[in-house]
C-alpha cells in the first residue's frame, strides 16, 4: 500500500496564483506610467497652460485653427502609425500631398469638375504609394532609402507638373466647407472625419488579427512569416493606404489654402514622424499604440499654435520639430531602461 508523502504548502507569494492581485496591479501601473501616457497628460497640460496663459488660445475660433492644422498631420500619422509598427517608415508623403495638390491643379486647369478630380487625385496617391511599396517588398530594399528617394521623387514631378504656377480658382461651396464649421457650433466639418479615421485605424491595429500580425511584423518577421502572415503582401497594401490618405490631405491642403502649388506640405513629413514616435511608437517596430500618437500629434500641434500667437518665428518651430524628434527617440528608450533596472532589481531578492 503506497504511503502518501505530505507535501507542505508553498510559503506566502511562492505559490502560483499568489502574486496575481500584485502582479495585475504592477502591470496597470506599468501602463499607467508608459511613455504614451506621460504624451497623453503632457499633451493636455500643453493645452491648459496655454489656454491660461497664450492669448487667444483658448478661444473657439482659435480652436477651429487647431483643428485644421491638426487635420493633415494627424491623418498622414494614422496610416504612418501602421507601417512603422511593422519597422518600416514612409518618407515620402509630404512629397505626396504636394504632388497630388499639383495634379489637382492641373486637372482642374484641363476643365475637369472637381468631383472627378479627387478620386483621382486619391488613385494618384495610392499608385504612389504603390511605388514605395513595390520596391520595398518586391526588391527587399531599405524603406528609408527607397523613400528618401521617392520624397525627392515625387516633390521634383509636383514641380513639373506646375511650375511656379498657383491655381487659386476653386468652388467656395468646397473650400467653405473644409474651412466651415458645424452649424451652429465651433466644431471644424473636418473634425468628424479624422475622429472616423481614428477610431477605424485604432480598431484595426488594436482590435483585429491584421493589427497582432503588424506588432508580431515588427518584433520578428520571419517569425510572423513562419506564423502565417503574408509580410510582403501586409507591406505592399499598407504603403497603399499611405499613399491614398496622403493625397486626400494633399486635396484637403489645396481647399484648405486655396492653392494648389507643388511645394505644399514642404517638410510635413518630419512633423508626421515625430507625432508616430513621440506618441510612444518604437522606431523599430512592434510596439506602440495610436491612442499615443493621437497625443503625440495634438502635443506638437498646440505647442505650434502657441508659439505662433506670441510671434515666434517658423525657423524656430523647425527647432520645437526637432527637439521634440530628439526626444521621441530618446524617451522611450530611457523610459525602457529604467524599467528594466527597476524590475531586475526588484528581482535580485528572490534570486539570492
């Protein structure tokens, strides 16, 4: 008859389960603490002390002004916020607006309605960022030598297809309404469309397959591949969507302006890079959240509108730009190392 051995219970917080109230409550901290959310409360303190303190700030009208100058960069980040989560980046779309302004206004000069101009204007974008997408995942090449290239591309043809010419005659029932606001209301028309496309672009990176397989991208592609994912494939279509939201802010940006030039949008791509890395997404992929670049973009947009109601100058937003471009790749690594010291040091006791 086999004798049974009694086995003693394992001591408080050894035994599985134990750390579990403790360990639940370490890990909310941790995200409470995350760089996306010290962006978050940053961007919010930005815009309270500057309504308190800026002039004009806080105003409703001053409001609208954001929301529009908010528009372009936050929907280039969108689609932005996807392509580097997978480790790649686009470098071109500001070379895109300005070369889909410049078909526009070409085409309206040919005596084409503007009904018809912008879905071709949004095709435009999307071979563009077809382009990209061939030479990145069709010949492996570098993302950001392949875009650096068509940035220069892409701003060259805007150039030809215009000159130094400026199309100015566009339908007031069309720049009204990008510039107008909701009746009755100090609500921007444009505001409703970028908040879809954030809650449609949130939903999918963090609500669906497509999304995991673009985290798991990032981490480690040939894991992803080995796991199923069709990387290339995945790749291809999202220098697409880039490519076609870039020339819908490229429309926008001639309504908006009322002028289709091909140097619109000059330099718009380092502002859309430091919003995606500012709001906490990893310049080398698989990690981040867009709830953070929404931050990150809202914070480097009020910290603009700011300085422009003191008189600041624009040489020194471009230093605002850039610091602030220092800083999205600095923080989060110094945020990561200091977390993993405090764990390896909360850990040390156990080990001894």
């Amino acid at each position: 008859m086999a004798v049974e051995t009694p086995v003693e219970p394992p001591p408080p917080g050894l035994g599985p389960g134990a750390d579990g109230g403790a360990g639940a409550a370490r890990r909310a901290l941790g995200r409470l603490l995350g760089w996306d959310a010290a962006v978050v409360l940053v961007a919010l303190a930005v815009v309270v002390w500057a309504s308190a303190t800026v002039e004009n700030f806080g105003t409703g009208q001053n409001a609208v002004f954001l929301t529009l100058d908010l528009f372009p960069l936050l929907m280039i980040a969108l689609p932005m916020t996807l392509v580097v989560v997978t480790g790649e980046i686009d470098l071109s779309v500001a070379s895109t607006v300005g070369l889909s302004g410049a078909a526009m206004g070409w085409l309206w000069n040919q005596g084409l309605s503007i009904e018809t101009i912008i879905p071709l204007c949004i095709l435009l974008g999307a071979v563009l960022g077809a382009v990209n997408g061939l030479f990145v995942t069709g010949f492996g090449l570098p993302s950001l030598a392949v875009t650096i290239g068509t940035l220069t591309l892409f701003r060259g043809l805007a150039t030809v297809v215009l000159g130094d010419e400026a199309v100015v005659d566009w339908p007031y029932r069309y720049t009204s309404w990008v510039t107008g606001t909701i009746d009755g209301t100090s609500i921007p028309n444009v505001a409703i469309p970028l908040a879809v496309a954030a809650a449609g672009f949130g939903v999918v990176l963090h609500a669906t397959p497509v999304g995991r397989s673009l985290f798991a991208m990032g981490a480690n592609e040939q894991a992803a591949r080995f796991g199923g994912t069709r990387v290339r494939a995945v790749k291809f279509w999202l220098y697409v969507v880039s490519g076609a939201v870039a020339a819908l802010v490229g429309v926008y940006w001639t309504l908006r302006y009322s002028s289709a030039r091909g140097n619109n949008a000059v330099g718009l791509e380092l502002a859309v890079v430091a919003s995606v890395l500012l709001g906490g997404v990893s310049i080398f992929g698989g990690r981040g959240t867009l709830w953070g670049v929404v931050a990150g973009a809202l914070l480097l947009v009020s910290l603009q509108n700011a300085l422009r109601l003191e008189d600041v100058s624009d040489d020194a937003l471009q230093v605002v730009t850039g610091l602030l471009l220092i800083a999205s790749v600095l923080g989060p690594n110094a945020v990561t190392g200091v977390r993993r010291t405090w764990s390896r040091r909360r850990a040390a006791p156990a080990t001894r």
